[in-house]
C-alpha cells in the first residue's frame, strides 16, 4: 500500500512538474514588456555571428546560420529568443557541434536551463531567414528590421535596450554589391558568387542592424559610399554634390553641437526605389527613398529643404537613438523629435534665403493638427505592452508635435542650458539606453521652472488646445483682452507656452509676445494700443493649438505683408473650417485668393494642400463639379503668369490635382501630348508619366492610347514595374480595379506597400467611389493582418487611402458597423482608423448641421 501511494505520488508530482515547465515556457508572441524586464536582467554582452546565403532568384529561400554568445548571469530560467519568420522552417540549436532539444513555439526558440550555463554560453543555430522584411526584388533586396522585425529574419533577443556586436558574412552573386554597418572584405569567389566578410559593428540595437544587396551604382566621396539604381544623368549630376555635402555639414555640425565625435566606423548610404519611409537610419549605413535624393535643381525649394532636412535628420539618429537608445519603444518619440529638431539646426545654415520661422510653421504644425484634431489622437509619450505593437506608435504628433514641444522647451530653458543639457546626456548614456524621464531629470536641474508639470502636459497628455478671445474697445483704442485657453477634449488641460500676437495695421504690423499659463488671462502688453484692423494669433509659428479668426480676417489673409503672419493666418483659417467657427466657402474663398496672388512656394503649397482638401473631403459631388470649372480657370491663368519655376510648379499640381472634367481636362492633355507649352514648367519623364495616370484617372477619352504611349517612354526598370503593378487600377472597367484590390488580400501582394498605397488611391478616388464602396468593408477586414505583415507606417496609410477618402453616409455606416462587430480591436489601431476617417466623420457631421 505504502509503494503505491509512492508511485502515484510520484506520477503527480512528475505531472506537476511537466506542467510547471510547460508554463514556463509559454511565452505571449512578439517581446512583452515582461519578457524584456526579464530577460534585461538574465543577458549581457550579447554577440551575433550571422551569416546569410543571398541566391539571385528572389522565391528561392535564403540559408542562414547563427552563432550567439551571450553571457548570463543566472542560468536558473529557459533562454528566450524572438523569432518569427514567414517560413515554417524549423531552427536546430547546437552546442560544441551537438544538437540539443529546443522549443520552438508562440514565435520564441526557447532553450531550455539545463543547456545553459553562468558567464558566457555558445550556441550555433541553422535556420531558414523570414524574408518578409528583406524586401526582395529581382536585381537587389534590402532589410528593413524597425521596429521590432529582426526577429522576423533571425533569431534574436529584439529589443532595444539589449544592444549587441554584429558580425556579418554575406554570400551574394557575383555582380551584386553589399553593403552593411561596417566595412567587408572579400573572402571567398567564383564564377557565380562572392562572400563579403564585414568587421564587427559597434554596440548597437537590433532594429538598427541592416544590409542591402544588389545591381547598384556607387560612388565615393569623403569616405562616405553610396549606391543607387537611378539612371537620370541630369538628376545624377544635380544631386550627388548636395547629397554629399549635407552629410558632411550635418556630421561637423553634430559634433560640434553635442561635443561628442561620429559614433560609428562609418557612415554610407543607400538609395533605394520606392523605399517606404523617407529614409531610415541604420547604422553606418541609412536608407533612403530614392525620389527623396535624386531630382533637378528648378523644383520648389521645398523639395530642396526637404532632402536636406531629411539627410540631416538620419544622421541626427547616429547620436540621438542609435548611440543613445531608447530604453523601450514607448520612447521611440525621444530619438524622432531630437533628429527632428537637430535637422533643423543643421539644415537652416544651408538655405540662408529661406524664412525659417515660415518653414518651421508650415512643415510642422498642420501635419500634427491632422492627426491631434481627431478623436484618435495620442500622447507623444504612449504606453506600450508588447513590441508588437510598436509600429502603431508612428506618427504625426511624433515627428511634427514633439518638436514644437521641444522648441517650446528650448524657450523656457534658454538655447545654452538646452545645449548643455543635450551634451550632458548623450555623455552620460553614450552605448546604452535611456528614458524621457533621464532627460527631463538633467534639464531640471538646470532651471527654475517646474519642468515635470511642464512635461506631464505636453509629453504625457494628448490633444490641443482652442484659444478664444474677448476684446473691448474704447475710442479706438484697447481697453480689455482676454485670451481664453480650454482642451478640445473638454478636459482641464492647460499647454503653458509662449505665444506671439500680430496686430495689423494699415501700413504696418505689430507683434507682441505672450506667456500663456493660465485658462484665461488677461494680455496687458495690448492695453491701450490703437484698434487694429485684424489681429493674428500664434503670428510666429511657434505657438500650438487652434486660434481665433473672423470670416474677414480669413478672406484678407491676403493682402498681410508679413510672410510667416499670413502663412499663420491661412493655417488658423483651415483649423477653423474643420472645427466649425468658419464655413468651408469662407475657406475655400480664401484658399483661392491666395492661389491667385500667392508668390512664396512654401505658402502656395500649403494653400494647394488645403483648398484640395477641402475641395475633395468636404464639398459634395454636386458643389465639386458645379465649383471646379472656376477654380481650373483661376489655377490655368495662374500657370501662365510670368513665374518662377519652382512657384509654377506647385501651381502646376493644384491644377492637376482638380481637372478632372470640361476644358480643364483638354489642357492636361495638351500638356501631356505636349501641344500646349507652359513657358518656365519643367517637367521630366516622371512627370509625365503620373500626368499620364492622371488622365487615365480622370477617365480621358484617350483613355487606353495614353497608356500605351506611357509604358512606351519609361527608361528606368524599375518605373516599368511600378506601372505595370498599377495599369489595373488606371482601368476604365471597374472590375480590374476590384480584381486588384482583391489581390490585396494575399500578404506577397502587398509587398510593396508603397505602389499598393498608390493603387490604393486611385480605385478609391472620389471618382470611382460609386463602384469601390462595394469593397470598403475589405479594406477594414484586412486591417489586421496588415497591421501583423506589414511596415510601421502602412496601416494608417491603408486606411488614408482607402476609406479616409470616403464621405458618404455609406462609407460611415461601414466603419460604424466595423467599430461595433470589433470591441476589442487593438487600442492604437482604432485610433489609426479614426485619425484616417476624421474628414468623414465631420463631414456627415457637418451635413446633419
């Protein structure tokens, strides 16, 4: 009796124990916070020995092998790596060239404690790389592994604040070229491959490690490489002199400014077609969307500062998130709004001729009013549980809100505090990670203010604020105003900031700067000035929040003289428009009159911006078609004006972007077929070819004849692709279109998020929406896996081309019934969605008024 109850002691206990481990091993997908705490604890000096096999046929699978040493200081718990590739290849795990049992499971390969040892412990892993972001075409791939996809293409601890060496072997085919975050050597050749042998990296984290390999141009220049596929001589030779010589100003500049030299043993770069950000900053080796770098020297000076600013803000990343690294991705805001605001202390020096406060206000704040002005806004500062979730943190308010937060800042420390602290921290958290809370502990200590009050509202707390006014008058003369300040949320949030006031006079104008820290309060600087003619608000740019304006001072924004004074008051007209303290004709009237007079292109594109927006989400199909003959006319009349090039060429957009119909189409097609000349509009071969999808678009009675001749004058392979992946959408039959927009639903058809984004836009054209509307409840049905497959920045362009260009009731009771059926849709993710559907959910709004 005794030995039974042993033995069945003995099974329980055997039982329990088998349990116990298998919770153990049970770990949530993607990397948990609770994961990293822990396994922050367990690793250190972590070293990557990775070696891939590139074969030339992109749906060959790539072989690849790891080599780990990793040093822990317990070994008493399982060893979790993240891996999650798109492949169902399983990884085998030696030690000292024997195999040991691993657990593959809930995208983890977890080895377990009886394997592991204190100090340093060696594992070789065989495994078949995820491709699903190692972008791969048939000349050239690249990896793309922000913010927490490196595990989707090896085996790896990823997150940020575990940071490693990377050592690198590429075997590529022989006429590829490699490129990565250190310098390779050849190691190995024959007829058909090469193997490159990389010097081990510096410290850096996994989102950060990158390679590109494929059929590139190179050139060299200042120990700096570059390659690129573009095949425009003209832009060639007008581009790599500006592209070279930024990268050498942005470098000396942040040297000298954080007193800590370049980081890394190299800086190259990559340009790469139809990349889907701006550019990303992998170390020693950033990538940029190619049509970001290379285009001729008569487009506006925007699109000069633009790639100037974007050069210097990947190199900002070299000190700001890649030497000094978030501790978790729900700081990933830190390293944006730094390379943001670094970029435009390198960038202004170089343009000495443009009006920097103007390019502050007009780059910076309608962006972020787009998404802070819906009910799906966000904090700069976002929690986060799972890394997998980290893509949805991207977004307008962190890289066009955070940087008037930290001009704000800079104003309230002072610029030499502000300086001093910036170097105190990159010092003190060089090769390792820190939080928001770090910073703010060292900018405290370095001023009076109560700078964690100060943080808690503008980092912490999401929306803006709306100011309202009250004055009184006395024999011309002011005798009271007051500046009301209240949270468009309805809470009692108060964003303390420095704000300037414009005061318009007949011939001249007046500004006075204010400090608002209170929820109303009285502006003594004003009290006995002269009875202006019109008052602007946030006059400078640097304020942050929707101001007061009168249906008059709109429609004169006009005639003010001041740059940055009428930029602001153009802005404030459109927030008022979409708030409802102004019509959408009042908007649109003064939209216009500014297309007709406008001579600064920074100001004419924002006008072009917002009379399209208003025109297409907030005017009815009958009001459009009744509005746009008038409108072509004016813009037309506007193209033939004695203008600067980079002026008419913004003028040249707005037109395209509405003639659609009657006379106005006959001209596009006359400046396509080239028998109408528009004196001092340059156009290249790119050009043409979207004025040739815009046609098609608009449904031109040349329909099919036009795209023909289109395919026939595209030079590059790559612009034949992208034209080729695009012709069904630009199809007169609407079920080419629907065939590809059902296509979508295939994860490999959505490879490249950037043409489907483009196809997106067309068969969900305000134009086609009679026949789309049929597949919108796809487009929200996909949404998830898009989320799950895709880069950080697609879901909420899915939906921005999708149905965030609906305004039909239809359209509404769709995401409606969407919301209702899905109560637990992932938080961020309902918010993209209502950032993507604000138009449309103010415009049934506005109609039910």
């Amino acid at each position: 009796m005794k030995i039974y109850v042993v033995i069945c002691l003995a099974i329980l206990s055997l039982a329990a124990c088998q349990k116990s481990a298998q919770n153990t091993y049970d770990f949530d997908k993607g990397v948990s916070w609770k994961l990293a705490k822990n396994r922050k604890a367990q690793v250190s000096d972590i070293n990557y020995h990775l070696s891939f096999n590139l074969p030339k046929d992109k749906t060959q699978p790539i072989d690849a092998n790891l080599e780990l040493h990793v040093t822990l200081t317990k070994a008493d718990a399982p060893l979790v790596l993240d891996f999650n590739p798109n492949n169902t290849s399983v990884p085998t795990v030696f030690t000292a060239s024997d195999s040991i049992e691993s657990i593959y499971k809930n995208e983890h390969l977890i080895i377990p404690e009886r394997y592991l040892k204190p100090g340093e412990n060696v594992f070789q892993i065989n495994f078949q790389a995820g491709d699903q972001y190692l972008y791969r075409n048939d000349e050239y791939l690249y990896s793309l592994l922000v913010p927490d996809h490196a595990r989707a293409l090896f085996p790896c601890f990823d997150q940020p604040n575990l940071k490693a060496v990377f050592n690198l072997k590429l075997t590529a085919p022989k006429d590829w070229t490699v490129l990565s975050s250190t310098y390779a050597k050849v190691s190995d050749e024959n007829d058909l491959q090469s193997t490159y042998i990389f010097e081990p990296s510096n410290l850096m984290s996994t989102y950060l490690f990158s390679f590109v390999a494929g059929k590139f141009d190179e050139v060299t220049r200042d120990n700096h490489r570059f390659l690129y596929r573009e095949k425009n001589t003209v832009k060639i030779d007008e581009s790599l002199d500006p592209i070279f010589n930024m990268h050498n100003r942005s470098l000396a500049f942040l040297e000298d400014y954080t007193q800590y030299d370049f980081p890394f043993k190299k800086l190259d770069f990559a340009a790469i077609p139809f990349f889907q950000f701006g550019g990303m900053e992998h170390v020693g080796a950033i990538q940029y969307k190619e049509s970001s770098l290379f285009f001729e020297d008569y487009m506006p000076q925007l699109t000069h500062w633009n790639r100037a600013n974007l050069i210097a803000h990947e190199s900002a990343h070299m000190w700001f998130g890649n030497l000094v690294t978030m501790n978790w991705f729900d700081d990933v805001w830190l390293k944006e709004v730094f390379a943001n605001f670094m970029a435009a202390k390198v960038v202004n020096p170089s343009f000495p001729e443009v009006n920097y406060q103007l390019l502050n206000l007009v780059t910076k704040a309608p962006s972020a009013y787009n998404v802070d002005r819906t009910k799906g806004t966000n904090a700069i500062r976002q929690p986060l549980d799972n890394l997998n979730n980290a893509g949805s943190l991207y977004g307008a308010i962190i890289y066009n809100k955070a940087p008037i937060m930290m001009t704000q800042l800079e104003m309230l420390l002072g610029e030499k505090q502000f300086q001093l602290g910036l170097q105190e921290y990159i010092k003190t958290y060089a090769n390792s990670n820190a939080t928001w809370d770090d910073l703010i502990a060292i900018f405290d200590a370095k001023t009076d203010a109560d700078i964690h009050t100060w943080s808690d509202v503008w980092v912490n707390q999401s929306g803006r604020p709306v100011f309202t006014n009250a004055i009184e008058y006395e024999n011309n003369v002011i005798t009271s105003l007051k500046l009301h300040e209240a949270a468009e949320d309805g809470s009692s949030k108060i964003w303390p900031q420095q704000l300037e006031l414009a005061l318009v006079y007949q011939d001249s104008i007046v500004k006075r700067t204010i400090n608002v820290q209170e929820n109303s309060q009285d502006l003594q600087a004003l009290i006995g000035m002269s009875k202006p003619e019109s008052i602007v608000y946030n006059s400078n740019g640097y304020g942050y929040g929707v101001f007061p304006i009168d249906s008059t001072t709109a429609l004169q924004s006009y005639r003010l003289k001041d740059e940055v004074v009428r930029a602001s008051n153009y802005i404030n007209t459109y927030e008022n428009v979409l708030s409802g303290t102004l019509s959408v004709k009042t908007g649109l009237q003064a939209f216009l009159l500014g297309l007709e007079t406008e001579t600064n292109e920074l100001i004419i594109s924002t006008l072009a911006t917002d009379f399209t927006s208003l025109f297409w989400h907030f005017l009815n199909e009958s009001d459009r078609n009744a509005l746009q003959p008038e409108v072509a006319k004016v813009l037309y009349n506007r193209l033939n004006d004695n203008l600067p090039t980079a002026i008419k060429k913004s003028v040249y957009t707005a037109f395209v972007s509405l003639a659609y119909q009657g006379e106005s189409l006959n001209q596009l097609y006359g400046i396509w077929d080239k028998s109408i000349n528009i004196n001092n509009l340059k156009l290249n071969e790119k050009d043409f070819t979207s004025l040739a999808m815009k046609l098609a678009l608009y449904n031109h009675p040349k329909h099919d004849e036009i795209l023909k001749v289109a395919a026939t004058q595209i030079s590059s392979q790559d612009d034949q692709d992208r034209f080729a992946f695009l012709l069904p959408a630009l199809s007169s039959n609407p079920k080419d279109r629907e065939a590809l927009f059902l296509s979508f639903k295939a994860v490999e058809n959505r490879t490249n998020s950037v043409w489907v984004g483009a196809a997106n836009q067309i068969i969900h054209h305000p134009l086609h929406q009679k026949e789309a509307i049929h597949y919108v409840p796809l487009s929200l049905d996909l949404l998830e896996d898009i989320k799950n497959t895709s880069d950080l920045f697609f879901p909420k362009k899915w939906l921005e081309s999708t149905i965030g260009q609906y305004q039909s009731k239809e359209a509404q009771a769709v995401l409606s019934a969407y919301l209702s059926s899905h109560p637990d849709l992932n938080p961020q993710l309902k918010a993209k969605i209502l950032q993507a559907t604000d138009h449309l959910a103010r415009y049934q709004y506005m109609i039910k008024k």
